[in-house]
C-alpha cells in the first residue's frame, strides 16, 4: 500500500510550487492595478465604444445618404448593419467572458478561439481596418478644414476634378505626419484628449436634436435656389432673380451675369435660364411641414447628372448642362444603393473599443457585454432617428447636397443644429481628429500584440518598440498603409475598403462563437448567458452578405488576403497550440466522416491503397530505409491512409522511452520524405506478435488499411536470420487471411526519391493472374507522380502453345481501353520445354539447404529448450508446438543433471557431423522432389522471359505467388521468389487482397 503513496512529497513540492506562483501573479495583478486605474463600465467601455461608433460618417455623409436612398431605404441600411454590429456584440461578449483577454482584443479572441492561422488573418484584416480608419478620419479632418473652415487655404485653385483631391493628399499628408508625432511623442495625451473629443460629438448630437425641436416653433432662415427644377450653388450671389429694381431701375443680377453675356437686359442667356424661372424655396421648412412625404424614396442618380427638385416644373432643353458646373449642383459619384452600404458600414464600426481596453476594467466580464451593448443600442437609436428627423425636416434636394454648396457651404446637418453650424462644424472636426489619432494609437498596438505572438515570421521585427513599450516600428508601417489610404483622396473610396475588412473581423468573431457553442467544448464556459449558436450564424450570415453587398469585388480581394495571410501562416507560421475551436470542429468532423464510413461498404470506384508501410529500425532507431517512404509518396501523392509503423521487441513497460523515440524518428523521416499519415511504433515480446497486432488493429473504422508495403528481406539466407524469414511468410499469410493487398519492394534503396525526376523508361506489368486489377491500378496511380510521369506503362501476359496469342492480346487491348489507362499490350509465348540441368541444380541447392537449416535449427530448439519450458508454464501448448517442429515431449526438469548434460552434448556432436555429411552430398536428381523441380522450373523461365523483356525497365510489377500451406516449404517458397526476381533492379512484388480494385465503369 506504501508504494502508492510514496511520491506523496514530491506531489506536496508540485503544490507549494504553484502556490507560489498564483501568489507572484496576484502580486503583479495588485501592483497593475496601483499604477492603472482600475475603470468601470460607463467609463471603460461605453463611452469609448460611443466615441469610436459616432463620427465623420454621422456628420458628413448621413444627410446625403438619407436624401439619396430616402428615408425608407436609409432606414434598411442603418438597420442591417446595427443589427450586424449587436448580433456580433452578443457573440463577442461571450467569447470575452469564456476567460481573460489581454492586449490584442478581437485578434486575441478570434486566435484562441479558431486558431493562430484564422487569428492571424483575421488580426491583419482588423490591423487594416483600423489603419484605413485612420485614412478616413483624416480625410473627414480635411474635408471640413478645407470646405467649410479654411476655404481660401487650397494649394491648388480651381473648380476642375483634380484640384480638391490635391489638397486633401497634401494636406492629409501633413495631417497624418502631425498625428504620428503625438502618438510617437506620448499616447497618454491622446487618451487624455479623448473625453474632450467625445463631449465635442455629444454637444453636437445635442445641437442637432435641439435643431431639429427649433423647427417646430421657427424654422431656420435657409433658403435655396431653384432654377426651373435645378439647385444652384449659392455661394457666388446673393440675390435669388435674374432682375432686380434699384430705384426704379431694373438691372440684372449676378446669376444673370452666370447664363448670359452680358450683364445688358438685351443680351443673350442660356436656353434653360430663359426658358425657366428662378424660385426660392425653403431648406428646412420644418417637423410640421410634411416633407417627410417626399423623402420617402430615394433619389438615385448618376455622376454628372444635376441635382433636382421632383414635382418642380420646367422647361427642358436639349444643350448639355455640364459646362455649367461652377453654378449647378451635380452628383459628383454614381450613386446605388450598395455603394451607400459600404459608404455608411463605417458609422457603426468601433464595437471592439471595449474588448480592447479589458485589462485596464474593473470587472471585464460584466463590463464589456453591458457597455458594449448599450453603446449600440444608443448609437443605433441615434442613428435611425436622424434618419427620420433629417427627411421630415429638410427639403430633398438640400439632403441630396453632399457638400452644401446650395447653402452658403454650410454642412447640411450644421444648418438644422441651434444655435449655429459651427457647432457642427467645430465638433465634427475635433470628433475626427480624435478618432483619427485613436486609430493612430490602437493599430500600432494590435500589430505589436501579432508579432509578439511569432505566428507571422516576418513581423517579427514590429514586435520591438521603445524601451516602455511603445510600438515605434508598428507605427512607422501603420503611418504607411495610412498614407496609401490618404493618397485615395475620397472618403467615398475609402469606406468600402475599410467596410470590407470590419465586417471579415466580424464575420469570424461570430463564426468563433457559433463552433465553440455547437461544439460544447468543456472549456466553453462563457458567464454571458445570452447568446445562441443561431444568432452567431445569422450575423456571420450578415456579414457575409454585407460585404457582397457593398462591393463584391473588394469582398474578393479582402477574402483573397484573407486566404493569403492563413495559408503563409499554415505553412510557415509558427506552431501554436491554444485549444481552438477548429482543432475541435476537425475531430468532430472526423468522427462524423468515420461513423458514416461504417455505415455502407467501400465501392470499387472509391478504392485507393490505404497503407500501412512496416518499416525497419537501425541499432540508433533510425529509419533504416527511407526509401520506402518515397515510394509511399509516390504511390499515394498525399491522398487517403498512411500509417507508418514498427515493431520493437520487449516490454512496454521497459522500452517506453525508446518506443517514443523510434515514433519520433518515424515523423522526422515522414516529413523528410514528404509522406503525409501517421506513425505508430509498437512493443511487442517478438516481432512476430507485433507486425500480426498491426496488420488486424492498425486503423480507425472506415479509415482502416486495405494494403500491406514491406521491403524484400535481403539477408533472408542468413542462417542466422531464419527468423526474418519467417516473419516476412507469416505477414504473407495474415494478410492474406485478413484480405488485404501485400506490396514487396526488392532492392528499396534503389528506388528513385522525390527529388529525382526518371527522364522516360517504362513500368512493365507482368499480368500472370487477375488479382482484382490492382496490378493495373498501381503504374497508374504512380504516373500521377512528378518522378514517374515521364514513364509509359507497358503489360505483358504470358501465353501457353495452345493459346490464341493473337486473340488474347485483343482481348488485353480492350480491357486496358475500358480501363482508361494508356499502356502497350504484348503477349509473351512460353513453350513447353525440358528441364534444364541448372533447373536440377538450382533446386538440389534448395533443398539441400533447407534440410542444413533445419538440422542446424533442430540443434539451436535442444539448447534452447529448458529456458523456452521454464519462462511458458503451458505444458500443453509447448508439446503441441514441438510436434510440429519434429521432436518428441520430454518431461521438464527445473535444473540441470549430469546425464543431461552428457546427453545434450552428445546431441551437438551428431548434429554438427549431420552438417558435415551434408555440406559433402553429391547431387542425386533421381531422389528430388518433382513439385520443386516444378515450381523452380516456372520461376526461372519465367525469371528468363522478364529479364529479357524488362531488363532495362524503371519498375517491374510482378503477381506475388501465394505461400505454401505447408510450413515446411517455407524456405523453398522463398527461392522460388528469389529466383523470380533474379537480375532484375527494381521489382514490386503484388498479392492483391481479395477483391476488385479497378473498373470499367464511370
């Protein structure tokens, strides 16, 4: 009982150990939570969530989407993406409940949930997100700078299409270089900033709404130019007439001078501006004036076309309107509604705000689920009721102004807030700013949390930074990808990009959540209650649809990266092993796939070899031929089973480490050899038990090896290894009885690797038996291979005097043809002849032979007798075992006596003189066995016909005769097959298994 509980102390040590160490980790957490405050829910998570929802989109670009779509349409884009963004919020905060979640937040989540490879790629696509969010922060930044704030700050001058693109790349350029400084200087000032920013965006919001009740009592005194049903940009007159009367006098206006001229009354005018009349119209008439009616449906226009005011009348007139675009308003981008999805995705981006900042809250796991979810219900709510109040309170034609040339150049949403549009302007531009040096400041770090991890080789180097940490090199790249995204010039162009790689990030949280939960993994124990697998689906669904939606071209390329960045990762990424979901999901499916294989038989079109290649270890437990490896590459080219095995002999329990070394040897010279599959290596008291444990238990199921692949044993006419003669029998007959096809590969090691490439030859089939068409099928499938592609197949059958050779080489030619297979047909007459003396000769060897073996081993049993008796106490069996060996059951004896020993002596001296007398026997034919002279009389001619055919051949496939029943005729059952192989190269021997492998039919 004592030896039980005898490593008691060294279990106390383990614990101690560990006490210790949860002890230092408390200390490190208390010691953080001294320098970091700890932040609480409104603090940490809501508010920075809100600040990264509402932003450039919301004051920039949400009048214009409402007045282009309508109110209806705008409302299904607002809606499908909130519930996008909270269906992905409910899966999120599962996944940051199910545990601790440290720096990287979405890329930490999705990598220990699906795996490094889909963390990695779906990190880089946030890492990109984000920077491109940079890009259209600074881009929104610069666009109010330089339209509504600085207007006359423009390097280049203009009204052409290039010159505002310009400006914003050379003042986006100094931007982003500004924004950089900050961030490299110190990112505690940016988080500083950030509650100024923030309240700049409510104090705006509030303006709006404020506007927005002011329009019940007073609608703001903002009027628009129509002419006939045309909007005019206001900014160049004041006066909305073609004349005037200034004391008494008419004269003309300064849109007169515009269409016509001359400013004379007499002087000639634009058709349209002659046809039609100017009128001005209200641009926000108010809550109460019934506007909404008209803003219902969108407005969808293409570029160049002028914007107009529906149920307006005019005159239409055929000359081209463009040429007047320093004064009409025209629609600068063909507009859609897709494009309008991928335009506004971007508003409701910033849900991972929360996770991000995990380690610095309080309580992560009730924080992150309530803020991030109440910030998307506030912005959603905000969101969907501008869209209403914007189309009942401002006129279409306005809504449809993108920049607000028809008011003064006041931004739209600015002329609906009280008490001024600098209100909006102001906020808006510090709300970009901040935004802008937010993405600034969390991409560099979300790069830095990938390199760290070392699952991308060559980011490694963005892993180091300052000496507190901070990413220099991830900032210095993150500054480039953004300058890429500056230089664009077009926060219209931007967003889809930016939209596509948000919503892959998403996709792949709920895909994470959705495996986790149908997988009911024991670790899958989230404290966020609310969720469900069908919601994950669902907004996976959506995302997936979004991204089409948007742009299924750039929904490609993000999925072609995507793709990339998991199969570089796959292959040359560092291994990781962080209990993923897909880990899971394979074994899942895996144990689907061979459930179902149980479930009906394998049918001939669906035969493969599955292989189970024994292989034989040197005294260092090294592979002994690597070549056999080759060969299975070559034979399977990565398709179905592979199990690489070997036998060690002994005890489990005394070669336990060996036999993990020799599995260890088996995986290194598998992936030398490119041999995809398994390795087993296997204890077994011989090696006898152990090739017959793996022929019957190798295997999983359906997924169970139908086909044997050996090496031919060379040293087989050892006397000493009369073993691994038997052995090599033995495995021919349990294959055999366990119906499964034997490959045997004489000289191995000449076999070609998978570097080499055979420049031509040929694979010669020598058909003698119908073994189910395996022999037909194995040149083939090694045809498919790059080493033997070169090399035609040719097949001989050989015919008897009596055979019509003519007729069976037709027969052969059509049974190839409907076989599919391309190989030359001969027939090969073999006739009648006499027994040659070197037939006589060859079998008085052989049996000369086998009866010295068994004399010799006659003398080894007698030795060897008491100690075989006394480790098996089964009397029974032994004497059963004996008889078959020729000896008579003798009592046992524990010890030796004198007599005995006398006796045993005697033995020796007449079985070595047996051996002498042997050695001395002169060749008696007349006393040969005639079925040895037989068989040995097929095998050379045979051996004769194929060597003269096959001599020079790359691969020579031969019918494996069968084993003799009787185990006496072991040994000349070997001769026969070495005299079948005689001064051939290379030689594979194939047994098939039973049944057909091969069909004519589709």
């Amino acid at each position: 009982m004592w030896e039980m509980w005898k490593s008691t102390p060294d279990a106390l040590l383990h614990l101690e150990k560990q006490l210790r160490l949860m002890e230092q980790t408390q200390e490190k957490v208390f010691a953080s939570q001294k320098v970091v405050p700890q932040m609480g829910t409104f603090i940490g998570v809501f508010l920075p969530c809100l600040q990264n929802i509402l932003g450039v989109i919301l004051f920039l670009r949400l009048t214009w989407i409402v007045g282009t779509a309508g109110i209806l349409g705008s409302f299904a884009i607002v809606f499908m993406c909130c519930v996008c963004t909270l269906l992905t919020a409910i899966s999120m905060s599962a996944i940051a409940t199910n545990g601790v979640v440290p720096a990287g937040g979405a890329y930490y989540m999705i990598s220990r949930s699906l795996g490094p490879e889909f963390g990695g790629a779906v990190g880089l696509c946030f890492y990109l997100g984000t920077t491109f969010a940079g890009s259209l922060y600074i881009l929104g930044t610069i666009e109010i700078l330089l339209i509504y704030i600085v207007p006359t700050a423009t390097v280049f001058k203009g009204h052409d299409g290039d010159a505002m693109p310009n400006n914003m790349r050379i003042y986006g350029t100094c931007c982003l270089a500004l924004m950089a400084l900050v961030v490299f200087v110190g990112v505690k000032y940016v988080n500083k900033l950030a509650l100024v920013f923030l309240s700049c965006v409510i104090l705006s919001i509030m303006a709006t709404y404020a506007g927005v009740i002011r329009t019940i009592i007073e609608p703001p005194e903002f009027n628009v130019c129509l002419l006939g049903n045309r909007s005019l940009k206001n900014e160049n007159f004041e006066v909305c007439a073609k004349k005037e009367v200034i004391k008494n006098t008419t004269i003309t206006t300064e849109l007169w001078n515009h269409f016509c001229n001359s400013k004379h009354l007499n002087a000639t005018c634009d058709d349209y501006f002659t046809l039609n009349e100017l009128t001005e119209i209200q641009a926000i008439p108010g809550l109460l004036s019934g506007v909404i009616k008209d803003n219902l449906w969108g407005e969808y226009a293409p570029a160049g076309m002028t914007i107009e005011k529906k149920n307006q009348s005019s005159v239409p007139t055929q000359e081209p309107t463009t040429d007047r675009d320093d004064i009409y308003l025209f629609n600068d981008i063909n507009t859609y509604f897709t494009l309008l999805v991928g335009i506004y995705f971007p508003s409701v981006t910033g849900i991972m705000a929360g996770s991000n900042r995990s380690g610095d809250l309080r309580d992560a796991k009730r924080s992150i689920p309530i803020g991030t979810i109440l910030a998307i219900l506030t912005t959603s709510f905000i969101y969907i009721s501008c869209v209403v109040l914007f189309g009942a309170c401002i006129e279409g034609v306005v809504l449809r102004d993108k920049f607000g040339y028809s008011v003064k150049k006041n931004p739209v949403i600015g002329i609906l807030a009280w008490p001024s549009p600098w209100v909006i302007v102001i906020g808006s531009f510090f709300s970009c700013s901040g935004a802008g040096l937010q993405s600034l400041t969390g991409a560099p770090r979300l790069l830095q949390a990938i390199a760290r991890d070392g699952i991308v080789p060559f980011l490694r180097v963005f892993g180091h930074g300052k000496a507190n940490g901070e990413p220099t090199w991830a900032l210095l790249l993150t500054v480039g990808i953004c300058e890429i995204g500056i230089l664009i010039a077009s926060l219209d162009a931007v967003a889809p990009i930016l939209s596509m790689f948000f919503l892959m990030c998403y996709l792949f949280v709920n895909l994470a959540c959705a495996i986790q939960t149908l997988l009911r993994t024991p670790n899958w124990r989230p404290r966020f209650r609310f969720y469900h697998w069908t919601l994950s689906f669902l907004g996976m669904s959506l995302c997936l649809s979004l991204m089409f939606i948007c742009s299924w071209y750039y929904a490609l390329v993000a999925i072609v990266i995507a793709g990339c960045i998991y199969k570089y990762i796959e292959y040359r990424g560092a291994v990781k092993e962080w209990g993923d979901g897909i880990r899971g999901l394979s074994l899942n499916a895996a144990r689907y796939a061979l459930i179902r294989l149980e479930e009906s038989p394998l049918h001939t079109k669906n035969w493969r070899p599955q292989i189970l290649v024994m292989c034989k270890l040197d005294s260092d437990l090294a592979v002994k031929h690597p070549r056999l490896l080759s060969f299975t590459t070559q034979l399977k080219a990565g398709k179905g089973l592979t199990i690489v095995s070997t036998v060690l002999e002994g005890t489990f329990m005394t070669r336990e480490d060996e036999a993990k070394t020799a599995e260890q040897n088996l995986k290194a010279a598998m992936v030398a050899e490119r041999t995809k599959g398994f390795s087993h290596a296997v204890v077994s008291s011989n090696l006898r038990d152990g090739f017959s444990i793996l022929i019957q238990s190798a295997g999983l199921g359906g997924m169970k090896h139908n086909t044997v692949l050996m090496a031919w044993p060379v040293t087989w006419r050892q006397a000493q290894n009369s073993t691994a003669t038997r052995n090599f029998i033995e495995t021919v007959r349990e294959t055999t009885a366990a119906n499964q096809a034997l490959l045997v590969a004489k000289n191995i090691d000449s076999f070609p690797g998978n570097q080499q490439r055979l420049e031509g030859g040929t694979i010669d089939v020598w058909w003698i038996v119908h073994d189910g068409g395996l022999l037909m099928l194995l040149p083939f499938l090694l045809s498919q291979h790059k080493v033997w592609r070169k090399c035609k197949m040719r097949v001989f059958t050989v015919a008897q005097l009596n055979d019509n050779s003519i007729q069976m080489k037709k027969d052969l030619q059509m049974f190839i043809y409907h076989l599919r297979l391309d190989a030359k047909v001969e027939v090969v007459e073999m006739h009648d002849s006499d027994i040659s003396a070197f037939t006589y000769e060859k079998t008085l060897r052989m049996e000369q032979r086998t009866e010295m073996l068994k004399q010799m081993q006659l003398s080894r049993t007698e030795r060897e007798r008491e100690a075989q008796l006394i480790h098996d106490r089964n009397t029974a069996s032994h004497s059963t075992s004996d008889r078959e060996a020729g000896a008579s059951p003798e009592r046992v004896h524990m010890t030796w006596t004198k007599e005995k020993l006398l006796n045993e002596k005697n033995r020796q001296r007449e079985s070595i003189g047996q051996v002498k007398d042997m050695f001395n026997m002169k060749p008696e034919w007349e006393n040969l066995n005639q079925s040895n002279v037989r068989r040995m009389h097929t095998a050379v001619k045979l051996n004769e016909v194929v060597v003269k055919k096959s001599r020079d051949s790359q691969l020579v496939l031969l019918n494996m005769p069968g084993p003799p029943k009787n185990m006496k005729g072991d040994a000349n059952y070997m001769e026969f097959l070495e005299a079948l192989m005689e001064g051939l190269d290379r030689v594979l021997l194939v047994r098939g298994g039973g049944r057909e492998v091969i069909t004519i039919y589709s």
